[in-house]
C-alpha cells in the first residue's frame, strides 16, 4: 500500500480536493493524508466504494488537540544604531494558530489491507471547530465522535445524535484539551447540603471573625 | 387519571389512545441493573413488551484514562491498562506494549513472543468461559452454568497469580519483552490446565449447545447483518458471528501467530446463539494454539536489553498498533513528541463500539431480549467507560 499513489489515485478522481502527505518519522511508518474539510467526505466514499482500495472499516477515530504557540527566533536585522548601521539581533515572536486534529484510522475487511492514516484539522480552536461527520458513511464513527465533541469539542456537522458521550450533558468544558482546567467543584447540582454548609460558614466567619494570633509568623 | 398515565404525562409521552392501552413507557434500565455487568444505563422506550427505542447512557464509570496516562510516563501507564478490561489484563498489556514497540521501534525476543501469546490465550479461554457463564446467568441458569466457569477460571488465574503475583492486575508485559520469566514448574502445569480444558469444553457443550430453552431464547435473536457488522466497526467475536472473515491474528501477522496452525470459526446467521457458539468454537482453536506454543517455546531472553526502562522517550511520531483482544480489536494510538509522556494516548475499546449497534439489534424485541443480547456483546465497563 503506497500512500504517495492512493493520494494520486484520489486527486484524480475527486476534483477540486486538497490533499496533504504528512510524513511520520517514526519506525511505525504510519504516514497520513490531511483532508480540506469542503472535499473530506467525497474522499471518505471513494476510499470506501472503489473497488481496489475498499476501506470499509472505519477501525479507530480519535482526536488531537493542538495549542497555540509562540515561537520565538532569533534573527539578524540591520539596523541604524547611533546613526551607523550595524547589524542587530532581534527577537521576533511568531503565533502559530493552534487546532484540533481528528485523526482516523481505516483498514479494509475485504481486501485485508491498512490502515490508511486520515486526518483534518479545525480552523481554529473556537469558532471554527466544525468538520464533517463521517457517520453516514461509516456507522462505527456514531460514537467515537461523540466522545471526540465531548472531549475535545469538535462539532462534526451532519452527524446524527451529537451529544456528549461519557460526561454528563450539563457539563461546560472539554476535558482532553491542552489547556482544562479542572473545575473547583464537580457537583454538577449543588445540594441544599452544600448550600447549608456555606451558609454556616458565612455566619461563623460574620459572627466570630478568624483573627491571626499574635505569636504566629505570618 | 390513572397511574400509568401520570407516569406518561411526566414524561411528555402522548397516548395514542384514550383507553391508554397503546401509551409508551420510558423505563430506565440500569445503572443499577444484574443484566449490565456494571454501571450501563439503557434508556429504553416501551410499547407493551417491545422497545421501541433504546438509548444507551456511559460515564458513570469514566476516569479519563487518557488524560491521566498523558500526564504519565510511557510505562507508568503500564499498570492503569490493566483496569481497562479487567477481565483480560494481559491482552491489554500486550496491545499497548506492542503499540509502544511501534512507536519507538523496539525488537521482542523470541521466548517473550512465545509468553506473550501463551498467556495471551489464557486470557482469552478465561475471558470466553466466563462470558458464556454470565450469558446463562442473564438467560436465568442460575448458577451452574456460571460457577462452571469459574471453576475453570480459577485454575487459569491461579497461573496468572503463580506467574505475574496477581490474579488479575498482571502488569507483565514491558515494552520488548516481558516482566518476569516463568517460575519453575509452571510450563507443566498450565500443559496440564490446557490438556484438561477440552474436557471441560465437552461437558460444556453438552450441557448448552442443544438446550431447547438456550436454543429457544437464542436463536433468531439479535441478529446482525454482515454489512451493519462492518460497517459500524464490529470486531472481535461478535463480527464472526455474522459472517465478517477478520481475525487480526491472521490479517496483521503481529507476533508470531503466524506459526501456529489454527482456524476462524465462522457464523452464518449472526443471532446471540451465533455469538455463542463462536466464543466455544474459539476456546478450542485457543487451546490448539496453546498446545503449539507450550511444545516450541524456546530457551533465551525475555526482554530487549536495549531498550531503555528509565528516561524512555521514543522519537516524535506516531503509531497506532491493535491486536486481536478476546472481546475485538484492540487498539492503541500514541502521539509522541520526544518527551518522556505521550502527547496524545487513545484506546480504541472494542466493548464501546461494539456497543454502536445495540439499538439496531434490540428493536422490536422484548425486555427479556435486551438481557440476552447484550449479555452476547461482551462488554466490561472499564473499557467502555474509560
């Protein structure tokens, strides 16, 4: 299975896709193909209907999460200095627009061959978090996408049931990105319990206000 | 107002009558149920007996297991993937080791092929026994037919006790090889476990395969197609039933399956009694494949010495390496970045997706169906849940 051909075979017969050959490096091998998200599921069919390739198994879906970074360089600038002209080095920062990555995972069952590595990215890490869904054309994407809106918050359009998988449905942030923070209290509905015990607290504090002790090193 | 009503009203289900003799009932099915083997909900939507809908709720045992094993080094998480499946510790071992191995580019000496596939398939003759025990149990053969099993599982886990110090939290496997050699005498005595389970397979059979109550609840129920099977990534036992001709042990020739003579049992009609008699069929290519490996395993190392177990970071990249788990495909995806945890960690659990369909298999049938049929899924919630 030579990806470099399978890319070709596809540019040929889905007009107008952009496809990318990301190189792995590591001994595993596992190169994979970066889809626009417009073109992505026109791929998926021909990779899925065409006769020699017959990727009917969608095995594994996943996704990445990928932050905004700076990245700072180093570089040599001329420059006027004390009005002569010197050669300077100045930092310059450059952002890297940070995004989520889905990556899939494809083996055939019919011909026996894979996996076949796709990915795409989002746009963005917060309006732009839309791709499409790959449900209608593999039902083994139901819920691994599911988990991937939970975890991530990847909107996959056209999917048919897009609610959270293993958290509770009530719940505000995704928490396999880089950058969660896990919230000070998991109680989704606070109990009257809680709310009692605050209340004391208050009290307590209003009535008999904590005062450092003199001896105490502070 | 009657009762019955109330509850519908509450529930904004409309009767279709005014007699209320055609109304819907929405009932919750777990978490707390004997039928889900852990905390499971199903959301199920009623007409009389038969479901009409069928919604499944995960999470009540959710952990993230990714998140913790990305702030974790790579062979720290050794031990957490044990918890996943906890009723095969060792396959679970062995697919996140073999993934690593792909990562990093690592070499398994011959003599830990040889254990790894040994205990591999213990792990799967345990795990098939006791999920044809817990099918009879959910099927209402109270008892015997599960303590059956258990008996044989308890032989099994004492070698794994013997072996690894622990029944069912292994942690045996290492990245290129394994943890500890085998202690004297063991080889002779899993050969004596292995030579005995036919006999127990026989006596099984005996007693199920051409009962008219398994046969009546069974057949014809939860049938699933060939093409929903691999359509919605059914793996495992559970595709084979319905026809699907995939075992990773044959496609991927991962490890040294390739030296073992053995078949894959094939069903036709896909229904739980299909299921069924799969996981059975499979016990016995188990212990051929047992039987094989105890005969050839040869002298020699067990684990690669280059590899390193302190300040482990393999290069950046990517792999994604499975391996043929007794409940379907196993797989790992590890993103590295050369650091010394993984940047991205994911499990791809087979009891999860091969929960995809159980909608599609429960429709129209009874409650007492529902039981049945996800009892021949196969699913551990630590592995659904994560």
């Amino acid at each position: 299975m030579n990806l470099e051909a399978i890319k070709s075979e596809i540019e040929a017969n889905v007009p107008g896709c952009r496809l990318e050959l990301i190189a792995n490096p590591s001994p595993s091998g596992q190169h994979s193909l970066l889809l626009d998200a417009e073109h992505a599921s026109a791929v998926a069919l021909y990779l899925r209907d065409t006769p020699n390739l017959r990727f009917d198994f969608c095995s594994n879906i996943t996704g990445i999460d990928w932050p905004g970074k700076e990245v700072s360089q180093k570089i040599k600038v001329r420059k006027l200095v004390d009005g002569v002209e010197q050669e300077v080095e100045e930092t310059r920062i450059t952002t890297i627009p940070g995004s989520l990555e889905v990556v899939y995972h494809l083996y055939s069952v019919e011909k026996k061959h894979g996996p076949i590595v796709l990915r795409m990215r989002t746009k963005d890490r917060d309006a732009g978090v839309h791709l499409p869904s790959f449900t209608p054309i593999w039902r083994s994407a139901e819920l691994q996408e599911r988990e991937i809106f939970d975890l991530f918050g990847v909107l996959f359009d056209g999917h048919p049931d897009l609610r959270r998988l293993l958290m509770w449905d009530e719940f505000q942030d995704y928490p396999m990105r880089r950058d969660y923070v896990d919230p000070d209290d998991y109680e989704y509905e606070p109990t009257a319990h809680d709310a009692v015990l605050q209340r004391a607290r208050q009290h307590l504090s209003q009535a008999n206000p904590v005062q450092p002790s003199e001896g105490e090193a502070r | 107002m009657s009762t019955a009503t109330l509850a519908a009203a509450s529930l904004n289900l409309e009767p279709a009558n005014e007699s209320g003799m055609d109304q819907l009932l929405e009932i919750a099915m777990g978490p707390q149920h004997p039928s889900t083997h852990g905390v499971f909900r199903m959301n199920v939507v009623l007409d009389g007996e038969r479901v009409v809908r069928l919604k499944p709720v995960f999470g009540y045992l959710h952990r993230n297991h990714e998140k913790i094993a990305e702030n974790e080094t790579y062979l720290g998480s050794m031990p957490y993937t044990d918890r996943l499946d906890y009723m095969c510790p060792l396959t679970n071992n062995w697919a996140y080791a073999l993934a690593v191995e792909k990562l990093a580019g690592i070499q398994v000496p011959e003599r830990a092929e040889y254990l790894r596939v040994i205990t591999g398939e213990l792990t799967r003759l345990q795990n098939h026994t006791c999920l044809i025990g817990f099918l009879m149990q959910d099927m209402g053969a109270s008892g015997t037919p599960l303590m059956y099993a258990f008996r044989q599982r308890e032989i099994i886990l004492d070698l794994f006790e013997a072996l690894t110090g622990a029944r069912m939290m292994c942690n045996y496997m290492r990245f290129g090889g394994c943890r500890v050699d085998l202690p004297a005498g063991w080889l002779d005595q899993a050969k004596k476990v292995v030579a005995g389970f036919p006999r127990f397979l026989d006596e099984y059979e005996s007693l199920l395969v051409s009962n008219e109550i398994l046969m009546d609840r069974t057949q014809d129920v939860g049938v699933l197609s060939k093409e929903l099977a691999i359509s919605a990534g059914i793996s495992g036992p559970m595709a084979r039933a319905s026809g699907v001709d995939y075992d990773i042990r044959k496609v991927d020739h991962y490890s040294i399956y390739d030296r073992f003579a053995f078949r894959v049992p094939l069903g036709s009609h896909g229904d739980v009694y299909d299921r069924f008699m799969i996981r059975l069929l499979e016990m016995r290519e188990s212990v051929n494949i047992l039987q094989q490996a105890m005969r050839d395993i040869p002298e020699g190392p067990i684990v690669d010495p280059k590899t390193k177990i302190r300040g482990f970071r393999p290069k950046p990249g990517e792999a994604y390496g499975r391996i043929e788990g007794p409940k379907g495909e196993l797989g790992f995806y590890l993103v590295s970045d050369g650091s010394p945890n993984p940047y991205r960690y994911r499990v791809r659990p087979p009891s999860l997706i091969n929960l995809t369909i159980l909608e599609d298999l429960c429709l129209g049938r009874n409650v007492a169906d529902i039981v049945v049929i996800l009892g021949s899924i196969d699913i551990v919630m630590g592995e659904v849940d994560r």
